[in-house]
C-alpha cells in the first residue's frame, strides 16, 4: 500500500486498483479507518483525536489527494503529501 504521508503515528494510504468513491486509509496502532474525499464519510473505527488530526489534514490536501486518487487510477504513482506540523 503505497504510504503517501505520515504524522503523530498516523499512517496514510492511497490503493492504486482500488474502488470508489475517491477515498485514503488510515492506520493509527491497532485502528484501521476509510475516509472518502468528497463526504468525509469514515468507515472502520480509529480515535476521535486522532480523526479530528486527519480531518484538519485533509482540509489542508484536498487538491492534493485528488491528484493522487487520479494519478493512481491512471496507473501512476501517487506523490508524497506533507504532514501535519
């Protein structure tokens, strides 16, 4: 799973065959999450504190993970996303 960002021991990722909606997956410890681009819709369950870190990510990368969500369906490689600070 190719990790495009990495911050306070939350782990993103992007699947280049993977279905849709446009979506990212978290991994935070033992928590595995789903999170779609256009709704924030959350499937799985990861930390309320930790969700509210990802949220203000994803508000700051939008375009970003857009881009990625597209390069990966075009069979590219998805491009590394800064973290949050």
């Amino acid at each position: 799973m190719p990790e495009i960002c990495r911050f306070f021991g939350i782990i993103i990722s992007m699947f280049a065959d993977d279905h849709n909606p446009p979506h990212f997956h978290i991994r935070y410890g033992d928590y595995n999450a789903i999170i779609t681009l256009d709704k924030g819709i959350v499937k799985g369950e990861i930390p309320g504190s930790v969700l509210k870190q990802v949220f203000r990510w994803m508000d700051l990368h939008k375009v970003e993970l857009s881009e990625n969500w597209n390069r990966l369906q075009n069979g590219q490689e998805a491009k590394k996303i800064n973290p949050l600070n």
